[in-house]
C-alpha cells in the first residue's frame, strides 16, 4: 500500500465515521424535537416520562387524522425533508422510533 493510498483510506474512514456520528447526532435530535412537539402541541398534558421510544400513537388515538397532518408538515419543515403519502402509515407513525427513523431515513438519503 503506497503513502497515498493509506492516507485517502484514513480519510475515507474518518469521513464515514463522521457521517455516522452526524447521523446519531440527527437522530437523537429527532427524537427530542419529536417527543418536545408531541408534548407541547398535541398531548401537552401528559407526563414526559410516560412518553417512551415505544409509546404508541396512532393506534392508541394520540395522534388522529389532523394531529398527523400537522405533525407531518411541522416534520418536512424542521428537518427540510419530504414525507411522501404512501409513508404517512402506521409502521411510520406510531412511535417516536418509528417517527425518528422515518426522519434518519430522509436525512441519510438527502445527504
């Protein structure tokens, strides 16, 4: 291996690993904004803590038709992504894990 080519390979490494940990970075962002517009837009009477990665909710009624809408379009406009309506379902929406993938999935593919 010449000089050269072990330099562009740790440079190579170094910026995938960057990605990787601005992607992480995004995602626990995702998350925090998700589960801060959540309590104070659409349950802004529940406990923080009850509010889990896990919670879930379209199927519990926590978001409904117009809660969704809202959340969809306030999710394109903070995090300059586009949700697409065949994504806005159920295996998408129905968790803060889901909700927070569905925006690292955007991220990764529009960077």
């Amino acid at each position: 291996m010449t000089a050269r080519s072990a330099v562009d390979q740790r440079s190579s490494h170094s910026l995938k690993s960057s990605c990787n940990s601005s992607l992480r970075r995004a995602m626990e962002t995702a998350r925090e904004v998700l589960k801060a517009y959540l309590l104070k837009e659409v349950i802004p009477d529940a406990d923080p803590e009850e509010l889990t990665d896990t919670t879930a909710l379209v199927t519990t009624g926590i978001l409904d038709s117009l809660a969704t809408i809202k959340l969809v379009a306030f999710l394109e406009e903070r995090f300059a992504i586009e949700i697409r309506p065949h994504e806005m379902d159920v295996e998408n929406l129905n968790t803060l894990q889901s909700l927070a993938e569905l925006v690292e999935s955007k991220l990764r593919a529009a960077g």
